[in-house]
C-alpha cells in the first residue's frame, strides 16, 4: 500500500512539475516574442526617421497629405 501511494505522490509531483515546466517555456517564449516586436518597432523608427531626414519640406507636406497606405508605400520605396 505505501508502494503505491509513494508511485502516487511521485507521479503527481512529477506531473506538477512539467506543469511548471510548460508554463515558465511559454513565459519565456512570450518574452522573446515581446523583445522581438520591441526591436522591429526601434528599427521601424530608426528607417522612418532616416526616410524623412532625407526629404525636404516640402516632400514632408506632400507625404503628411497622402493616406496611410500611400505613405507605406512610399517608405518601403525610399528605404531601399
């Protein structure tokens, strides 16, 4: 009886532990997904603020009038 109930317990620490395995792999999963996105915003910053250093005042108007899509174009286009 002991035997069974030290197999028991065993297995169930055992199953609590790769429970708090699993989730401190997804904590640290979501950590590097945020450290990505953070680093790919700075780097999207870092090449819009180079686009528009290199533009005059008169392209900055001109960009600042057209829509969204339009000005996404336009970076991707510039950058390159």
């Amino acid at each position: 009886m002991a035997d069974k109930v030290i197999k028991y317990m065993s297995q169930e620490w055992i199953d609590q532990l790769n429970e708090e395995f699993e989730q401190l792999s997804i904590n640290d999963s979501i950590r590097m997904e945020n450290a990505r996105i953070k680093w790919a915003r700075e780097e999207g910053q870092k090449e819009l603020i180079q686009t528009l250093q290199r533009m005059s005042t008169e392209e900055h108007n001109e960009f600042l009038k057209k829509p969204l899509e339009e000005i996404q174009d336009t970076l991707k286009t510039k950058s390159q």
